[in-house]
C-alpha cells in the first residue's frame, strides 16, 4: 500500500502537469515575441560642445525592430566612459559605466518626431569621453546600442573676436583675429573649423579644421546669402577639442566678371546722324551696351548713350558735320553694380 508520502508526490505531480497543459504559467494569451516591442536602435546621436560643457541630442525611436509602428518609450539608458588622455589605449575595449536614465515618453509630438537632450556638465579636462544610448518601451525590452560619439574635453578655446567677409566672384574669404590658449598649453595648438549656413540655423564644417585665421569658400552661388561662424578647437596630439563659436556673419558672392568688349564696331554718316554698328555679345548675363566717343583733337572718350541687349545700333544725332569722331562700344552685365567690358576697338565715319 502506497504511504500518504506517495500520494501527496503523486497529487502534486498530477497537479503541475495539469496547470502546465492548462496555460497555469499565469499568460492568458501568448506571450509577446520581443521584436514587436524592441525599439529600433537609435542612429543619430550627436554632441554640441559649448563653454558650459556638452549637449547631447537624438532622436526618438518611432519603430520596432520589426517595423511596426512605437507610440511610446519608457526611458533611455545612457552610457558614459571616460578615460584619462594619458591612459587612453585606441584598440581598447571602452569601459562604459552604469547607464544613467533620462526619462521618455511620446515619440511623436503631433506630426513631428520628438528629439531627446542630455546636458553633460562637470566634465574633466584632459580626459576622452564615449557615450552610448539605448530606449525601452513599455515593456523594458531594450534596444540595441546607438551609434558611440566620442570627444576629448579640455577647458574650451574662446571664441575668435570678430570674423570678416569679402565678396568674390563666386566664392566668400573669410578673415578672423587668432586666439591664444591659457598657460599650462603645452603640447596644444588652436585650430579653426569654418561652418557655413544657408539660413542662419543648421550650420555644416566646411573642410577641415585650419590653424591659419583665413578660409576661402569657392564655388558658391552669385547672389545667394551665406552665413558663416568660426569654431575654436584645441588640438592635443590630434586629440581635438572643441571650443568657443563666433557671432554669425552673412554675405553674397557677387559677380565680378565682365562680358567681352563688342566686336565688330563700325560708324557710317547718314542723314539722321552717325550710326554705330557692332556684332551682338553672346555673354549670358548681358544687360546692354554703352557708346563712347571722342572728337579726332581728343584723348578722352564720353558715354554718348546705352543700347538695350537685343539691339546692336546706335544713332549718333548729335555729331558735328564738320567734326572727325572715333567710337567705342562696350557691355555690361546685370550684376549689381553692373560689371562692364573694356573698350572696343575704335571706329571711325566711313564717307
């Protein structure tokens, strides 16, 4: 005969197998499969680096690994090492601290997808710096790690003074006064990074950073408004460091070439006065003509009149019938000021 030992084992056994083909591990329906609620991993974050310290920024996730639509993130985890200058070993494993959270929540805001900000404060000059991010849903499913910036922080470069701009054609030159660092610098030289704008907003590096105060930007567009600021940098055995920004300033490439003098000039005496002939200009910009002449006894030429860019006549009503004259044609652009040729070849009346 069984004991009563036997039988609790046994009733117990029963017991399990039946919550076990019952769904008794507390689901009542399927679990979740982790990638319909893993949010897909964040790709864009970025550091500003400003005299206070450093900005870090990215971007919402607004879909799970899966593809299918995230309304919402429980928080981020950020991930921070830093690593003394001195101790900083490039093939190394970077040893990444406790994550620290930074709270979440919608990721859209309306139509727009909502950016995430981490203000870095009280950082230590002479030291690298790596930072990673991570979000979790609802659900604490975490997502796979961001894409790593990294920075060497020492205490940042002022900004230069004051920044200058001269017009070119088609291009901008920059000039700016230099900047010295603070004593102990040994080992650290001041570079320059140029950033262009196209509305005073979002600015880009243009090139690289330059230890000369001196940039010219070429191949830009006549006309159009850039602007412009100049960043400090702290370079530490090509360990750069970001510093100061200058105040914005804005300019306008401006065109500086003038068509080619006229070609083809001739004069003929008529009954309505001197006619003045030439061939048309083929410069794109052409904005017109100007008629120049002088008397046979003088050095010096007057504008006698300007002719619209579709005619290539001009009636000299005003000339002496006694009076040997020489004429030149000339053409000018439309930039503003107008750019203007030189001067023809002269002309002189054929009787």
């Amino acid at each position: 005969m069984a004991s009563k030992g036997m039988l609790a084992r046994a009733g117990m056994a029963l017991l399990g197998a039946a919550l076990l083909f019952s769904g008794g591990c507390g689901f009542k329906n399927k679990p979740v499969p982790p990638a319909s609620v893993v949010p897909a991993p964040i790709e864009d974050l970025r550091h500003i680096v400003s005299d206070k310290g450093v900005q870090l920024t990215w971007s919402y996730p607004v879909r799970t690994i899966r593809g299918s639509v995230l309304e919402d993130v429980s928080d981020f985890e950020l991930f921070l090492a830093e690593i003394p200058l001195a101790e900083y070993c490039g093939g190394c494993p970077v040893p990444f601290a406790a994550p620290i959270g930074v709270g979440g929540g919608a990721t859209m805001d309306g139509t727009t997808r909502r950016q995430a900000s981490f203000d870095m404060g009280s950082l230590k000059p002479g030291h690298k710096y790596f930072v990673k991010v991570r979000s979790r849903n609802s659900w604490f499913a975490d997502s796979d790690d961001s894409n790593i910036v990294s920075f060497v922080w020492f205490e940042p470069a002022p900004a230069t003074a004051q920044v200058k701009v001269t017009p070119g054609d088609r291009q901008l030159s920059l000039a700016w006064q230099p900047v010295a660092l603070k004593p102990p610098a040994t080992d650290m030289t001041v570079k320059y990074q140029v950033l262009r704008s196209m509305d005073g907003k979002d600015y880009a590096r243009q090139g690289d950073p330059v230890a000369t105060t001196a940039f010219v930007d070429r191949n830009l567009v006549n006309g159009r408004k850039y602007f412009y600021t100049v960043q400090t940098i702290t370079d530490y055995k090509n360990e750069l460091a970001l510093g100061g920004v200058s105040k914005a300033v804005e300019a306008m490439p401006q065109d500086m070439t003038a068509p080619l003098p006229p070609s083809g000039v001739s004069a003929v005496r008529t009954d309505a006065g001197i006619k003045v002939f030439w061939d048309r200009s083929d410069a794109a910009d052409l904005a017109g003509y100007r008629v120049y002449r002088r008397a046979a006894d003088k050095d010096a030429y007057e504008m006698i009149g300007t002719v619209e860019p579709n005619y290539t006549l001009f009636v000299d009503s005003g000339a002496g019938d006694s009076v040997r004259y020489y004429y030149a044609v000339t053409a000018y652009d439309a930039a503003t000021p107008a750019n203007e040729s030189g001067k023809s070849r002269e002309a002189t009346i054929r009787n």
